[in-house]
C-alpha cells in the first residue's frame, strides 16, 4: 500500500529542501505526496465604485498564482529524473496553514506531515517558525516530521529518543519509529535525562514497557546525569552526531519543557536536527 505524505510548501529554500529531503527518506517506498500551498487573498473595498465582482475575481488571482508556483515545484521535481515509486499532486488551498493541513489529513486519510522549520519570512535566528511551530503543537491526529533548513539528506546515523518514562507507551504511537529506523537501518538511542541516580516503580514499569514495544528495532538505553533536559539532550545529541530526535508530544507539555525559550536561544540557527513529533493518543 502506498504511503500518503502531505508536503506543506510555502515556496521557500527550505520547502524546497525538505520536498527532496521526503523523496529521499522514501526513496525504496511507493508514495503518493501531496504538495499544499495555503494561499490567502485581501478585498480592500473602495467604496460605491468596486465592482461588485472584486471579492471572486481576486480569489481567482491569487488561487491561480498558487497553482502556477505548484506547478513550477512539480516541473523542479520531475526535472530531477528520480527513478523513484512517487506520484505528486498539487493542490492550491484558501485559508490559513494549520485549516488547511488538518482538512487534508482528514480527507485524504495522510498517514505523515513533512515540514521546514520556517519559511520565506521566518528570522535567521530562530529555529522554529511560527507556522512550523503551530503545526507541531496543534496538529494531534498525524505525527510531523519537521526538517532543518538547508539540511540536506543522508541516513540518520542514529535516532534518538528523550523521555522521563512517565508516558504509557502504545506501540501504534511509536509507529514511525519503526518505520523510519527500517527504512534508514538506523538504531534508537532511547535517552533519560535526569539528577536522580534511579527510576521509581512507576517509571521502571514504564521502561519495562517500552522494551516490549521497541521489540524488534536495534535500540540502547542511555541516562545522563543533568538537571536540566534541554541542555543534557542537546549535549547528548551535539557529542554523537545523532541526526533525528523523536518526541512524544503530550498535549500542553511538549514546547513548555523541551522547546523553551533558553534553548531556542541557546542552539538559534544552528540546529541541524529533524525532529519527529508523535503524539500521545490519549490526549
């Protein structure tokens, strides 16, 4: 069965970047990708005089705009000459980004999301945009795959995976994990971040959990020993050369602990990361 992969554009380097970066994590996969573009339109009203028509031939405009700049993304890709089992197919949509996307995912049943970590307008020294950062944190019925820009693909040389083992893992959440350490044959770097020297019983049956769901995959488990989480992953991931970093994302949690403002500033425009957002279900 082919893969569904939506691939929200905005025309940046970056969409631009992270649309090769999917072609080639799937590069042995059949896959259908769905190219988005959220386009929106202003009517300024000049008063007695606008034509009553205005509001829909300005639609029209900036609709077509859309799809012109859609096809000139299509026409790029197939110039590429990949030999690769992927279909592509355009769609031009009005409305804001995070509408547009969770319409799609419903619709079109999208089993993945692959974003740029900010677009066209983003600041050079942030590493999340803000469209990429809602996307992530709203988006809670398909996990997303965010890529760094000007990132360019290779296989991951190991995934690594932070948690404090306070989660009830369900191995159908933890799906793309195993898909894409079989897909890049990279091993998972299971990390806890912590002060204590043990777990207690709550955490340790956790643990024991997740060594069943994990069953199958080529992983390790790691702890170091830090009070802060942002800085010990950081750290973790900087001294390895760790080339994905995969979270959990519990509803209201996942940017107040991981994403604060100290790291953003801290790591600015070097993150050089992608980051798999999963989400728990019971959220």
């Amino acid at each position: 069965m082919k893969k569904k992969i939506l691939l929200p554009t905005d025309f940046s380097k970056n969409s631009w970047d992270t649309i090769l970066y999917a072609s080639e994590l799937y590069k042995n996969e059949e896959c259908d990708f769905y190219l988005l573009n959220a386009f929106t339109y202003e009517v300024i009203n000049l008063g007695i005089n606008t034509p009553g028509n205005s509001k829909d031939r300005i639609y029209k405009i900036a609709k077509s705009k859309s799809e012109a700049q859609l096809e000139k993304v299509l026409e790029m890709i197939n110039l590429r000459n990949l030999e690769y089992q992927h279909t592509y197919s355009i769609h031009a949509v009005n409305g804001n980004p995070l509408d547009a996307i969770k319409d799609f995912i419903e619709t079109k049943d999208i089993e993945l999301i692959i974003i740029g970590n900010k677009g066209e307008t983003d600041a050079l020294d942030i590493i999340y945009g803000r469209n990429a950062i809602t996307i992530m944190e709203k988006i809670r019925n398909c996990p997303v795959l965010v890529i760094p820009n000007n990132l360019q693909y290779k296989d991951p040389k190991e995934i690594v995976f932070p948690t404090s083992y306070k989660t009830h893992f369900k191995r159908r959440e933890l799906k793309f994990i195993f898909e894409i350490s079989k897909l890049t044959n990279s091993p998972v770097r299971v990390l806890h971040v912590s002060k204590t020297d043990s777990l207690d019983k709550e955490q340790k049956e956790k643990r024991a959990l997740l060594e069943e769901c994990l069953d199958g995959l080529v992983y390790t488990f790691h702890w170091l020993d830090f009070d802060n989480v942002q800085t010990g992953l950081h750290l973790f991931v900087q001294s390895r050369g760790s080339e994905m970093i995969v979270f959990i994302n519990k509803k209201h949690a996942f940017f107040d602990t991981l994403f604060s403002k100290p790291l953003v500033k801290e790591l600015g425009q070097h993150a050089k990361v992608p980051v798999l957002v999963l989400h728990d279900l019971r959220n």
